[in-house]
C-alpha cells in the first residue's frame, strides 16, 4: 500500500515480477514520491476492497480486492466501483455463454452478407434471451438465485429435448 484514501481504498503499485532487488525498491519509491512509472515496468494502481454476502448462507461472505487504473476517488468513487464491477461480469459472462455455449467454441459465423450476419447474430440474441428467461421463471418458482442455475446445462437439456422425436414444437 503506497497511500490510504480517505473514502477507504488505496493507491498501490504493479510492477513487473521480473524487476527485482533494488530496481524494484527505486520504483516503489518513485510511486510514492508520485513519480510518473514507465508502462513497461509498472503501473500506479487503486484497489478497492469490499464485501460480498455469502449467498450460501453460512454467514463468511467474501472479500473481494478490486484493482483498478481508475486512480482519482473523486471521479470513480469506491462504492460506485464496488457496485459497478458485479454488473461488469454479468455481461461477460452473458457473452461467453453466447461464444461458448450457444455458437460453439471456435465457431465462426456462417453467414456471407451483412443482412443475413445481423439476421443471425439476432438469432443467437434471442435464443440466449429465451434460455435466460427459462432460467429466471425455473429460478423464481424453485425460490432460489438464478445465477445458482448452469446455463450450459440448461442449454444442454433443451438441445437433447428439441432433438427428441417425441418433441412436437
């Protein structure tokens, strides 16, 4: 820890594993001096830690350490990164279920004209709204969080039962 903001983070530095021994103590001290660092060998820092509620009820929670170059508290208050960041993830994991899961791992888009792609991409769009929705109405009616339901799973159920020949659509 370089230095204790008042909204309760604080501002650290990373430096590269490589750089050891005394270069290292000379960066260190640049960064607290407020010396500019070259990209190369480090980079000036924020972390902001915060606690997350155990959703498993057993009361621990956890404590999450969000590093940040976001390094002005005024502009990017703690609080508003610390709520910011879960959101953050809900859309990467919204978009590895899109890559991974519906499309395929290194599956390429098949469609040639511009209409035809964008026909398609809306395609995997709603199909991932669909399935999502599944997932909210199964997670709502069971009383339970809906991200505690597999979306891999859920998808491998609805493919096995669409390709059932006693499916009727």
């Amino acid at each position: 820890m370089l230095q204790l903001l008042p909204e309760g983070s604080y501002s650290s530095v990373l430096i590269d594993p490589k750089i050891r021994g005394t270069a290292r103590a000379r960066l260190i001290e640049a960064a607290r001096a407020g010396q500019d660092l070259s990209p190369a060998q480090a980079r000036q820092v924020r972390v902001v830690e915060y606690q997350v509620p155990d959703r498993d009820g057993d009361g621990n929670g956890e404590l999450i350490a969000l590093i940040t170059t976001l390094t002005d508290p005024v502009a990017a208050p703690a609080a508003a990164l610390a709520e910011a960041y879960p959101q953050r993830w809900e859309h990467e994991t919204g978009n590895n279920q899109l890559k991974t899961y519906l499309r395929g791992p290194g599956r390429v888009l098949r469609s040639q004209s511009p209409d035809i792609l964008r026909q398609e991409i809306y395609g995997y769009l709603l199909t991932h709204h669909a399935i999502s929705a599944l997932v909210c109405r199964a997670a709502t009616e069971a009383d339970i969080d809906p991200d505690r339901i597999k979306f891999k799973r859920t998808v491998r159920i609805i493919r096995r039962r669409v390709t059932d020949p006693a499916f009727s659509p």
